[in-house]
C-alpha cells in the first residue's frame, strides 16, 4: 500500500533500527471526530513509502474509560518496552493522556496503571 492510501491523522514514525522497520501510527481519520475508533492500528514499513497494513495495535478492554476521540498516539521505547501515549475522551470526563504499554512496537498495547 503507498502512502497515499493511508488515511490517519497526527502521523507518528517509530524507526526500530535493529528490524530494519518503520512503524507508523496515527488518529484514524474515519473515527477521530464521531463513532468509535475501536483503538489504534499500526502499519509497517522498510522505505517509508510501502506499507503493510493496517494491524490493530490497541484494542480498548471493555472497562477502559474511553469511547471517543481516540487521537495522536506516539510509541517511543525504554528498556525494551513500548510505551504508547494517546489522548481519549469519553462523556462527562475531560479530555486526557493515558500510557499504554506493549513488548513489542505492533502490540497489544495495554493500558498502564
């Protein structure tokens, strides 16, 4: 799939040197106003311009705090964990920053404390 075909918002490149790999993450474009984003889905690459694609990377667990405007996640790695950072809504909560956090950089993401 070529670049052009992926539509996301709030784009994020995590390169992983020792794979070779380009890993990109963004704000579903369908969902990140209305409807339910059913969480957040990865697509990898070796050049930046072919990309396979898309695997869910979260898939919210039925008690997470969050139903809509799933946006602008990053991944970044520590100590050989993969640290996912997004921020949700969800009616009558405010806007907020949840970590979620996976062994691997395509997941399963899982929610952090």
């Amino acid at each position: 799939m070529r670049l052009s075909e992926i539509h996301i918002r709030d784009p994020f490149v995590l390169p992983v040197e020792s794979e070779q790999l380009y890993y990109l993450y963004g704000t579903e474009g369908k969902t990140a106003w209305k409807g339910n984003p059913g969480g957040f889905f990865v697509y990898k690459s070796h050049d930046l311009e072919s990309w396979e694609g898309p695997e869910r990377c979260f898939l919210p667990p039925p008690d997470f705090w969050s139903d809509h405007n799933f946006w602008a996640p990053e991944v970044h790695e520590f100590r050989g964990l993969y640290y996912l950072f997004a921020t949700f809504k969800a009616a009558g909560c405010c806007r907020g920053t949840q970590i979620l956090r996976a062994d691997r950089p395509t997941g399963p993401f899982v929610p952090l404390g």
